[in-house]
C-alpha cells in the first residue's frame, strides 16, 4: 500500500511538472493552441499571474495572424503596441512583427494596403514597438509613416473603416487621428521633426481644432497624443479631461468602458454602465500615468487592485463589446491595456 502511495504520488509529481513546464513553454505557431472566445462566464484566476497574460496575448495574436492573414486594431496593433511591456524577447512578439514588416516590404510593395487606415495604424504600431524596443526607427517603420501623409486628407483625418461600428477603434475618424499623432510623436529619431511629419501634424492640429472630441474616450486620446505632441491640448484642458477621467471611476475601483463611450448597440440590448472591465481600466490607468498622475493617487492605485483581481484563468481581462456581444475582440485590447497599465504603474 506504501509502495502504492508512493507511486502514485510520483506520478502527480510528474504530472504536475509537465503541466507547468507546457504553460511556461513560449507559444509559437508550431504550439499554438488558438485561446477560447472570451466570455464574460469565464473564470477569475487564482492569482494574478503577468505570464498568463502574456500566453494569452502570446496565443491570441498569433491564432488571429495565421487565420485571418490580415492586422487589426484590437488584436496584433494593440499586441505590437503591449508586448514589450512585458518583454519583448519571446517568438510570438518576434513572428507577429516579423509578419508585420512584411506586409510593408511584401504586399504593399505588389498589391498595396488593404486601407488607409491599415497604414496608419501599422505605422503608429511599429513607432510605438520602436519606441519601446530598439530605441532606433526602423527603416520599415519609416516607410509606413511617411506612406501614411500620403493618403492623409487635406481636412487632417484620414478615410477610416467605421461601417463595422467598432467603438473605439473603428467606429468614427477622430481615433485615427489621435493614433496617427501618438505614433509620429513616439518615433524614435525625431522622426516628427521631419517635415513631411510637420506638415501632417499641422493638419492634425486643424482637424482637432474644427473636431472637438466627443465622448470622454476620444479626449483621452488627444490626452495621450499630447504627452508627445505640443499643440493638441492646452495645459487647462490637460487638467480638466485628467479629473474628467478620474471622477469616471466605478464604485469597484476600476472603470467602465461604456461610459468613456456612448453607443447605441446594434443588437437591441442594453450597455451595462456599471462594470469596471479590462479595456476601461487598463486604457484609462495608462493614459492618465502617461499624463504624469502618480501610480500612488488613490483612484490609480484602486484601479491596479482591481486589475490584479480580476484577470480571468485564461489570462486575460473580460470586456464586453459595446456593439453586440458576438463581436468580442475587445477583450484583446482590452488585455494589452491592462498590461500596459500594470507596467506603467510597477506593477510586475
């Protein structure tokens, strides 16, 4: 029976080291096991866990770039933009921005962009991974801002997919202008100092001049785009969307992305005002540390309690669509923030 015991022992022993050793295995596209839709019925994890998070976001780009062959806004542009708040010496961050470089040396250079907006938002991505990796702009990034003027229009905004009713990301112009300016404003090697750069921003500041942000989403853009460009808010209005932001925070300590965006749903149903959810909390956390509140201000240092506790068991942090509850990418983004969040506040 002691022998018995023993054996059996051994074996969960095993069985637990080989379990732990297949999480802690880098995800790459020969292991890749494409993660479940992200659902609100999802448990919480345990324990916080940063490597969970980065497994899922791992997981997560990669399964979207092999399967769909395409870059989009809230899953391998915000993954570029995160990842190396994490660390960016994994495979997974190398093949997706290897795969993104090559859509700008390959299929731009045959067919073109699939949109204008692809241009800016790889541009903005690669400046912003840039920004965070190297230190140096690389020659492909270059290639992608600069492409990026070209298609600007001479009212500052570029043509933007908003027929799929995405908030935030593709639902109205105005997003795309403030990530056309956050990436020119974080490129390395003073690439905003160029005057193709100059004279784009010079339209930027007029569009947002003739386009006052509607909802509190869009002033925490410009927020963030003027950390890194002069001329887009002045110091009053960097004041007042800082409290506007602070005073948003939900009675459980994180933030709702329903209400930093009003929006009618498409499928009928009603938005749930009151959850804190991962893309709320995690955006505005990192938006307000970039416009310098301190990681200790209460309402901050609630918001990251609230992130630790509420990592779902897959890794990530729930956030449910504001257009129909089908439409869960969201949750992508909405992971990739609360990283960003975490690491902007020293949280590892």
């Amino acid at each position: 029976m002691r022998i018995a015991r023993a054996w059996l022992g051994c074996v969960v022993v095993l069985l637990s080291t080989a379990v732990s050793l297949q999480a802690a295995e880098p995800v790459t596209l020969e292991n890749l096991v494409a993660p479940q839709p992200n659902s609100a019925d999802e448990p919480f994890a345990k324990e916080f866990s940063l490597g969970q998070a980065a497994h899922f976001l791992d997981s997560a780009s990669l399964d979207w770039q092999q399967s769909w062959q395409c870059f989009t806004c809230h899953t391998n542009i915000s993954y570029l933009i995160a990842r190396p708040s994490i660390s960016a010496d994994a495979p997974a961050h190398r093949e997706v921005r290897k795969y993104a470089e090559s859509l700008i040396s390959l299929r731009w250079e045959e067919v073109g962009p699939r949109f204008d907006a692809e241009v800016v938002a790889m541009g903005a991505a690669l400046a912003l991974n840039d920004s965070a990796t190297t230190k140096k702009l690389h020659p492909l990034t270059r290639m992608a801002l600069d492409r990026m003027w070209t298609v600007q229009r001479e009212t500052g905004d570029w043509k933007w997919p908003t027929r799929c009713g995405w908030p935030p990301m593709e639902s109205d112009e105005h997003y795309g202008v403030t990530l056309a300016a956050i990436g020119t404003g974080a490129a390395p090697d003073d690439y905003a100092q160029t005057p193709a750069a100059q004279a784009g921003l010079a339209k930027i500041r007029l569009y947002l001049k003739n386009n006052p942000p509607p909802y509190l989403h869009h002033k925490a853009m410009v927020l963030w785009a003027s950390t890194y460009v002069s001329g887009l808010m002045t110091a009053e209005e960097q004041k007042a969307c800082v409290q506007e932001l602070l005073a948003a925070e939900r009675p459980t300590g994180g933030w709702a992305f329903s209400r930093l965006y009003p929006w009618k749903r498409a499928d009928g149903k009603d938005q749930d005002l009151e959850a804190s959810d991962g893309y709320g909390t995690g955006f505005v956390i990192f938006v307000l540390r970039r416009a310098g509140v301190p990681a200790k201000e209460p309402a901050i240092a609630r918001g990251v309690g609230w992130l630790k506790s509420h990592q779902r068991a897959s890794g990530r942090w729930y956030t449910r669509s504001l257009n129909k509850d089908n439409e869960h990418f969201i949750s992508h983004a909405g992971t990739a923030y609360a990283v960003m969040a975490l690491a902007a506040c020293g949280e590892k």
